[in-house]
C-alpha cells in the first residue's frame, strides 16, 4: 500500500481546509472459499479486491463514499463532501492518539504456499473422518484472506496492517431413520495455513460425527429451573450476546440497552470479571487498530461483578463522555459501527469435578446452536447443542433440544462458580446487516436458577 501514501496525502492535503475532519481507508484482499457437500467440491471462489473510502466530518455531519476503482478517488472525495454537507447533525469524535505504524501479523505458512487442491484434499479428510456409521451428510466451508491495509486521516495518523486470516467449519448430521440430529466445529484464527496444517484433522472430523450421532440416542430435555454448568462455548455465547451488545455505545445511545446508565453499578456476582480484547492475538476477533486508527488493548467492562467500562467508537465515546475503546468495525465499503472483538469471561480457580460436585440435580449445557438477545428489555434464549443431566455431582442422561434462557442481569448475578479452564471459539457476529469475526468464550460456568427449557417433561 506504501505506492498510495501521496495520492491519499494529496487528497487530505486538497480537502481538510474545507472539512473538520477526513480519513481514509483502502485496501488490497486477496480471498479464497470453498465449500465441499458429501466429500465433493460444490463451489471455489477466488480473487482479489481492491477499494477505498473517503469519510468526511462538516459541521457534525458525516459524507462517506467507496470506489473500487482509485482513479476515481478524487470523485469521491468531492461526493462525500457535498453529503456531508447536504447533512445537519451533531457528531463529535473523542480525542485520539496520532498513530504512524506499519505491521503484519504473524504467518509462519502463507496461504499462496498452499494448492486448491491441498485445501480440498484437507476438506475431504475431515468430511471423510466425520462420515461414520449413521452420519448422513456433510458439510465442510473453507475460507482464506490476505488483506493489506492502510488508513489515513487528517489528524496525521498512517497505519499499515496486513492481516491473514482463516476458518474451517464442519457440519455433519446423522439420521436413525426417525430423527435428525447435527454436529458442528470449526477452527480458524488471525494467522497462516499453520492453524489447519497443526491440527488432527481426522480427530476433528470423527468428533463432530459421533457428535452428531450421540444425538440421536439423548433424551429430550426437562423444563424448569435448574443449576446449570455451561461449557465454554455456551459461556463464551452467554457473554457475548447477553452482555456484549449491551455495553456497545451506539445501542446505548439509542435507548436498546438494559445497561444504560449503570456504569459503575452491580451488574453480576462479584467473582464475574468480563474482557473485550481485540488486541489478543490468539481470538479471531484480533486486530491491532481499529478502522477509525485507535489502537486496541485490553477494556474490561465488568470488574467484580460491576460495570466500568463500555464499548465505542470515537463518536459514541463522544457523546457519551468517554474515550474510544477502539471497538469501530466494518468492511471498507460499510460504514464504521461499534463491534465487539474477543469477548470472554476471566477465568476462576474451580476444576470441573468441583463444579459439578455439589450439584444434586443439574443440567451440564455443551456447545452453542444460536440464539437471539433482546438488549432493550435485557432478556435472551440460547440453544446448547447437548446437555447430560447431573446427578449428586455425576454426569448421567445425555439430553438433546436444550434450551436456557432468562434475564441477562439476573443471570449475570447467579453465576456463583466459575471454572479454572479456558477456550476462545472462532465465529462472526451480525449487526446491522454487517459481519465481522470474532471470538468470545470462558472457562465453564455455573449458574444457579438458571431457565432451560426442553421437549421432555
């Protein structure tokens, strides 16, 4: 991207005096996806890509546009200046630190170095691995990119970022002939091809298989209320939907947050202490700055059960009297909006023989099968993808078609043991019809009085 410094230079050298502020993002993609049904390869995408977008501030409005073709960049800046000022609004942006910075992160197999056909052959082994005895079908989705980045504003921050990243998900379902019961996984992270290359793939592959099959033999799950010990998938779920959203300042500021107005308030039982951290470079959610240049670090947003912190943009930090969290998100062509990163709940010092230990009649929830989180009224409702009863501390009855769900700030405060083991899951959050990765987890949880619901009775 360095060939596009003094083009971009020029263009906020041209347009700052009649603006109150400009940046600019552009970048270079290179992608690859390939999805394979039944061992056999549906459909390859590969190219590369090429955009960039002006953003401009007048009079607290802002202009945005995007190009594909840079020869048009000064066509897009005049664009974005007659919207911003065609506009009326009130947009301030927080103070932020001028950045010159130029990195990559680390990729010890670059994705060019691995064939079409080594990718598929990798698909294969796993969707092979997972076609036992019952197992029906098969899905496996691969996707590689390579992007380098570059953001720039009138402020005098110069960033470059090249970023690799990947993900390899894998479905399977299995059939008696009555029923129907899936298994899922997937890997992925914000390196090279070494994170499927260090995997036991036949190991991934077989496991979700008897996932899927072990379904089919559990038994539906009971409703009411119970004590719960959540995996740290569905832990990492629980956080992310229940209370991620809700500290994120746009939703906030639009009144669609349960969590309005309680910084500083109890929010959860004292030994919960939550993170977003887009600066760890283990989550999918990694990124070193975010897309309005601020640079990413460790924010916790609930410390001993209280809530000090919360997730922004420059312009919802703003208004909200805060500083940026540098939690702004979005694909060049997509305006910026406030995004979690990597979502979890700090670890405690419980085994998971400890957890379960005491529980006379409980509910063990593994995996996540989706779910939806209404951040106004504070309420929400998961699917695990299986449970196992627990009895006088032992695992016993396989369940299937769980369910738990509740009040976000009740359940927050139930949690009353929190175990000493961790895992981040690779996914993508939607929002406001934009998609970004990201990853939440945990140690597995218990929560007491906590709402399942189940096909049994």
């Amino acid at each position: 991207m360095d060939e596009y410094i003094s083009l971009f230079e020029k263009v906020i050298e041209k347009t700052a005096p009649k603006v109150d502020y400009i940046d600019i993002r552009s970048g270079i993609s290179d992608n690859t996806s390939i999805l394979m049904k039944d061992g056999n390869v549906d459909e390859i995408n590969t190219g590369m890509s090429l955009g960039a977008r002006i953003r401009v501030l007048n009079n607290g409005a802002w202009g945005f546009a995007y190009t594909t073709d840079l020869s048009k960049i000064n066509d897009i800046t005049e664009t974005a200046i007659k919207l911003s000022k065609s506009l009326k609004g009130d947009v301030k942006l927080s103070e932020s630190e001028v950045i010159k910075d130029k990195l990559a992160v680390d990729v010890k197999i670059p994705f060019k170095d691995v064939s079409i056909d080594e990718k598929k052959e990798i698909m294969k082994d796993a969707s092979d691995a997972a076609t036992i005895e019952k197992v029906n079908s098969t899905t496996v989705g691969y996707n590689d990119s390579e992007i380098n980045e570059l953001f720039m504003n009138s402020e005098g921050s110069e960033i470059q970022v090249k970023t690799s990243r990947i993900r390899m998900a894998l479905n399977a379902s299995a059939t008696d002939g009555e029923i129907i019961q899936f298994g899922h996984g997937s890997l992925g992270g914000v390196k090279g091809f070494e994170v499927i290359a260090d995997t036991d793939i036949e190991e991934f592959g077989r496991n979700i298989g008897e996932k899927a099959v072990r379904l089919l033999d559990a038994k539906p799950a009971p409703s009411g209320q119970f004590t719960v010990v959540a995996d740290p998938e569905l832990t990492g779920v629980l956080i992310h939907e229940a209370l991620g959203h809700a500290t994120e300042g746009d939703l906030i500021l639009q009144n669609d947050s349960i969590l309005k107005d309680r910084v500083g308030e109890q929010i959860a039982s004292d030994i919960v202490n939550i993170f977003d951290d887009a600066s760890r470079k283990d989550g999918f959610g990694y990124y070193p700055y975010d897309v309005e240049g601020v640079k990413t670090k460790p924010n916790q947003l609930v410390k001993d059960g209280k809530l000090i912190s919360l997730l922004n943009s420059r312009e919802t930090a703003s208004q909200l009297g805060m500083q940026s969290s540098g939690n702004a998100r979005s694909i060049i062509a997509d305006k910026p909006i406030v995004r979690m990163s990597n979502t979890y709940l700090q670890p405690g010092d419980n085994s998971f023989e400890e957890l379960l230990e005491d529980i006379p009649n409980g509910i063990y929830l593994k995996g996540s099968r989706g779910g939806q989180v209404d951040t106004g009224k504070g309420i929400f409702q998961f699917n695990a993808a299986e449970g196992y009863m627990i009895e006088n501390g032992e695992l016993k009855t396989p369940l299937r078609d769980v369910s738990l769900s509740g009040n976000i700030l009740e359940t927050l405060k139930n949690i009353d043991a929190i175990g000493n083991d961790f895992r981040l899951s690779v996914g993508f959050c939607g929002k406001d019809g934009q998609t970004a990765p990201v990853g939440d987890g945990g140690p597995h949880t218990r929560i007491l009085n906590a709402l399942v619901g189940g096909m049994g009775q």
